[in-house]
C-alpha cells in the first residue's frame, strides 16, 4: 500500500512524520558533483546503478551530470525507470522465465535495454523473446572475475557464450559484465587492490580473446562506490556502475585508506529520521525504527553526529539505543538522524524520499521501484 507523504514542502525537519527516509539535498548534490568530476576527462562513462535509489527521478540527476545511463538488477526496476523517462537501461543481472524476458523486451519500444547472461540455453530464451517482440536485443556476457556468484569463467567459456550471442539473429553481443561485489566492502586498501587487480588481469585476457575471435565489447562494465578507482584506472573498463556513492552507508564508510582512515570522499546523504518513544530507565532509549525502517544486514544504523549514542539493537518496531552516563539522554519525542548500516535495502523500506535542505523540506520524491523484487 502506498503510504502518505510524511512532510510536506516547507516544514521544518523536526516536524516530520517518522520513521522517515531523509535526504540530505546538499550532501547529494555534492556526491553527483564529486562522481562527475572524478570521470571528467577520462573515457569511462557512468552507468549509475539504480538498485540503490530505485527513483527516475535521482536517475535524471545523475544523467544531467553525465551519466549515459542506469543499471538495474530486476525487470521491474527497468520498467519503472523506462516508464520515468530514462532512456539507456541495463540488468546487469540474468533474467530468467518467459513472462519476465516479454516484459523487458517490450521495453525496447520506448528504452534503449540490455540484459547479461551466463548460460548457452539462456541465449535461446533471449533469442526467442526478442523474435517474439520484433526486436535486437543486446546481451553481455557475465564472467566471475571473483565475486562467486554468477558469471561464466573468464577466457574460453565466455568467448564461447559471445559467439553464440552474435550469431543470434534477434541478438547481439554487447559487451561483459565485470563486477566483482566482494571487493567493495574489503577494508583495508591492499585487500581491494590485489582483487580488483586479479579482476582487471581476468576481463583484460577475455577482452583481447575476443578481439581475436573478431568480437569487440561495446560495453566492459563492473564497478561499484568501493573499488571504482582501481576499474577506472585499468585501461580495460568502459563503463563504471558504482550506486551507493550518492547516497553512502555506514557499511562504505567502513572502508580504510592507506593511513586507516575512511577513504571515501562522498558524504552520507541518506538518513533515517527517527523518533525517541521511549526512555525506559538510564542508559537506555528505544526509537521507532526497527526491522522494517532499516536494514541491519551491514550492521546497526549509526546515530548521526552522536558518537556517544550507539544504536545496539532492533525489534519490527523498536531500535534500541544505548549511552553512558555522560551522555545527555535523548528525551521522548526528540528525532535523531540514523546513517543505515546498508542504504539498498533501507530504501526499499519507504515509498517517498524526503528532501531537505537548510532545515526544512525542499522536496518529495516517490520511490517508483520500490518492492520491484520481480
């Protein structure tokens, strides 16, 4: 059910109805600016991944400062963007089922769509829903460049799978699918370097084999907010799909650099706006943000600009809050901002963004892929 907006334009921050999903307008702004600037001058496009916002409306933002398009992990966040108005979508993900590959095939009709695989008999399903919709259909191949998850293995298995994709009459092979997930959340800077290198020397030798095969990659994509300096530095990726960098998380901002401070230059812009519902005895707080106002995958929220405040543990309704006797204790009815441990599926939690800026409310944005699981 679509819930009712919890601020309206205008109203200061402290009067929002809570839980809340906050963002901060000046810190995200500066994220897109941060992200264009850093891929300014380079050959590397952005291809910014919507599983994180899950919103054609931040997806335009991103595409004013130079992204050349969006990822998406389901058929149903591409039908949201495409029918928002993006124009350039890829699932760097396998689809799988007639009804699903019908979807995306018709999106062709008003998006620009691409979709990855990492099976033979896959290729006939693709080739089949294409024909069927009367289309071209991109396909990259996927290679597990170490994330042991999907991907066929670099070299032959995936020079293998492009052939069979050119030689599609609705298909067209459109390039690799590079990610390798695992390595964003290594936290020391020697960890991220040694697997993206591994990554980089896997897609670079399937690359070339390619090329011999006379196959060229339109698209040699992977990337994510923790290790896309290492892809963009490689000489071998074309296009970056980090998502998480115009929002942050308290999971990110785990990761270290050389000196063992946090090595990310983005700013956390995504908050948790919760209330204090309860003070039930010293040293104890409860807000009410539990389970289904923020994931705690990645761990606890963070009390934003309260260190001396630990969130320690959540309940459906309940987050618990924990202080010592130092602390001022939070009183009943006063809003905390929470930084999610994992911002993904924290927004998926919320049918609207709420933008402040200054204090007050500037914007509502609806979350239009929200729940978009299929």
């Amino acid at each position: 059910m679509l819930q009712p907006p919890p601020a309206r334009p205008g109203m200061p921050e402290d009067e929002v109805d809570t839980p809340a999903l906050l963002i901060d307008l000046d810190a995200f702004e500066a994220n897109l600016d941060t992200m264009a600037g850093r891929l300014a001058g380079t050959n590397v496009r952005l291809r910014a991944h919507a599983k994180t916002h899950k919103s054609p409306v931040i997806a335009h933002r991103q595409i004013a400062r130079g992204a050349i398009g969006q990822c998406v992990q389901k058929v149903a966040e591409a039908e949201a963007l495409a029918w928002g108005g993006v124009g350039d979508i890829l699932v760097s993900n396998e689809v799988v089922g007639g009804p699903k590959l019908a979807r995306l095939a018709a999106l062709a009709g008003i998006a620009t769509v691409a979709v990855c695989t990492d099976d033979a008999g896959q290729v006939a399903a693709l080739e089949a829903a294409a024909r069927d919709a009367g289309i071209r259909l991109s396909v990259l191949v996927e290679i597990d460049v170490g994330g042991s998850r999907c991907g066929v293995a670099p070299g032959g298995e995936a020079v293998a799978l492009a052939r069979a994709i050119a030689a599609s009459k609705h298909l067209r092979f459109g390039g690799l699918q590079a990610y390798h997930g695992r390595a964003q959340h290594l936290r020391k800077p020697e960890e991220r370097h040694f697997a993206i290198a591994a990554c980089v020397d896997d897609t670079r030798r399937t690359v070339e084999q390619l090329r011999q095969q006379g196959l060229d990659c339109p698209i040699v994509g992977g990337a994510g907010t923790g290790t896309f300096e290492h892809e963009l530095a490689s000489g071998v990726f074309t296009e970056l799909q980090a998502g998480s960098y115009c929002f942050m998380d308290a999971d990110y901002g785990r990761n270290l650099d050389t000196q063992g401070k946090p090595v990310s230059t983005f700013r956390n812009a995504l908050f948790v706006l919760a209330t204090v519902m309860s003070a039930p005895r010293p040293g104890i707080a409860v807000t009410d943000t539990g389970h289904k106002a923020v994931a705690i995958d990645s761990g606890m929220p963070l009390v934003w600009q309260r260190p001396d405040i630990r969130f320690t543990s959540a309940s459906d309704e309940h987050g618990k809050l924990e202080f010592g006797p130092e602390t001022t204790a939070p009183k009943i009815g006063e809003k905390l901002r929470l930084v999610p441990g994992h911002c993904d599926p924290t927004v998926d939690r919320f049918d609207w963004y709420v933008g402040v800026r200054g204090g007050r409310v500037e914007c509502l944005w609806p979350i239009a892929a929200r729940g978009g699981t299929y």
